[in-house]
C-alpha cells in the first residue's frame, strides 16, 4: 500500500495522527487559523487540555522534562517522520 495511505488509514500506528493531519487540512481549507485549529482540537483532544497553545515549544519541553525525554532528539524524529510524507 501507498505509505501515505497506509499511514492515514491507521497502519503504523498513524491512525490518530492521520485524523489530526486530516482535520488540519479540513481547517485550512476554511481558513481557519493555526492557533484556532489547535483551540478546537484543544476541546476534543484530552491529552492537549491544559497545553499552552501560545508558546507550543516551550509546552512541548515541559512535557518531554516531565517525562524525562530528550526534546531534541524527539523533535528530530518528529521533524524526520512528518518529512516522509511531503
């Protein structure tokens, strides 16, 4: 199959984020800004409640030190995997 395909129909572990992915296009299309799109998914997403959607980066290193991650390297794989399908 299509890795992008596969990916957003839920092979490889993509099935949430190929919905946000797809609910991101859905909004840009209605010309929904960025912080607006990430309100709304804010309300549906329990695991974003409480995120600071105005400084992302710096809610994203509070969670990984929570977490006991290393940022860079989990935003690397980020950035790495996101890049596969453009």
């Amino acid at each position: 199959m299509n890795p992008i395909l596969n990916f957003l129909s839920g092979g490889s572990g993509g099935n949430i984020f190929g919905q946000i992915l797809m609910q991101a296009v859905g909004a840009a299309l209605r010309g929904e800004s960025p912080q607006q799109f990430l309100k709304g998914l804010a309300n549906t997403r329990p695991e974003l409640r409480g995120v600071d959607l105005n400084d992302l980066e710096g809610s994203a290193r509070s969670i990984a030190q929570q977490k006991g991650v290393d940022f860079e390297k989990v935003k690397g794989e980020a950035i790495s995997t996101i890049q596969k399908y453009m």
